[in-house]
C-alpha cells in the first residue's frame, strides 16, 4: 500500500500509545461503538410510533445492503489488511477474518447515520459522529487504511440512497395499485 497511508496509521498509532489509557479506548472504539446503532433503537422501539418504527427499519435495511456490498466488493479487492502489508503497524484489536477494503464498520455507520439523518438532521449529524469516532479507531487500531474509511463511507451513504430509493418505489406502488382499487370499486 502507498507509504503515505502505512505512514498516517504508524503516526496516529504513535498518538495513541503516547497516553496509558489511549489503546484501551481505541479498542472500545474499534470493536464495540459500532453497537450503539444496533441497542439504541430496541431501547427505545416500544416508543416509537409505526411511522417512526418503519423509519427505523429503513436504518437497518441500509446498513444490511451496506454490509452486503461490503462483503462483495472485499472479495473482488481482495485487498490485505495494514497489519499484515506493514509489519511496523500494531493490530490492537482481534485479528479480522476479512479483506481490509472496504471498512464494513465504516460503510455500516455511514449507512445508519445517512438513513438517520433522512429521519431527523439532528440523529443523522450525532450518527456521523459516532461514525467518525469508529473510522479514526480502525485505522489507529491497525484494521484500516485511510483509503479502506473512505470507501466505506461512499458504500455506506450509497446503500441509504438504494433503500431510500427502493422504498419510495414500492410506496408509489402501492399507491397506485390502492388507487385502482379505490377506483375499480366505485366503478362497481
């Protein structure tokens, strides 16, 4: 891979065992923030109106169709990890059992945070963030390359506009298979 990137990993590594605390965060940020898209709305899905609980569902299928294209465009990449490419770069998380490009964390956080934001500008702009936060702790944590973030998120944000798009058809069509009903009825 390019030295520019091996080297942005080497130095934001550098930061983080620089502070006695920082590779503990790192790993809890890497590993386990990615969560909070899952746990977040069953906390609160009892809540939610149907209109809202639909929404949510949306959250999830954009996140589903990112993974699915992740898992895709990983095996044609078939691209190594820094960790195994670098020999300098310190893995702090478990060892992944998949490609490095592109991030499926990132293209999941992208994905939720662009559905969010579809919600609610406010939901969208606290999932960016938390997405942000997952992307700088993969590549300080030795998973990614800066390039491998940045695919993730165009995948992530390009699997909300599929769904978006998607379900806005399927509601178009039922409109108008509705509406030829209502109509075939007063006909009658």
């Amino acid at each position: 891979m390019s030295s520019f990137e091996s080297s942005f990993i080497l130095g934001a590594q550098q930061l983080v065992f620089a502070t006695p605390w920082m590779p503990q965060l790192i790993v809890f940020l890497a590993r386990y923030l990615i969560l909070v898209y899952f746990f977040a709305p069953l906390f609160v899905w009892h809540y939610l109106s149907p209109k809202q609980r639909s929404q949510v569902m949306g959250v999830f299928w954009s996140m589903g169709c990112a993974m699915l294209m992740v898992v895709i465009l990983s095996r044609i990449v078939a691209r190594d990890r820094p960790f195994i490419a670098d020999l300098d770069i310190t893995l702090l998380i478990p060892p992944p059992l998949n490609q490095s490009f592109p991030s499926g964390h990132t293209a999941t956080s992208a994905a939720a945070a662009t559905a969010l934001f579809e919600i609610h500008p406010l939901l969208g702009l606290l999932g960016f963030l938390v997405m942000a936060f997952i992307a700088m702790a993969r590549i300080a944590a030795g998973a990614h390359y800066p390039s491998d973030i940045l695919g993730g998120m165009i995948i992530g944000v390009l699997a909300a506009w599929i769904v978006r798009e998607v379900t806005c058809a399927l509601r178009r069509r039922d409109i108008e298979i509705s509406a030829a009903h209502h109509h075939h009825d007063d006909e009658i």
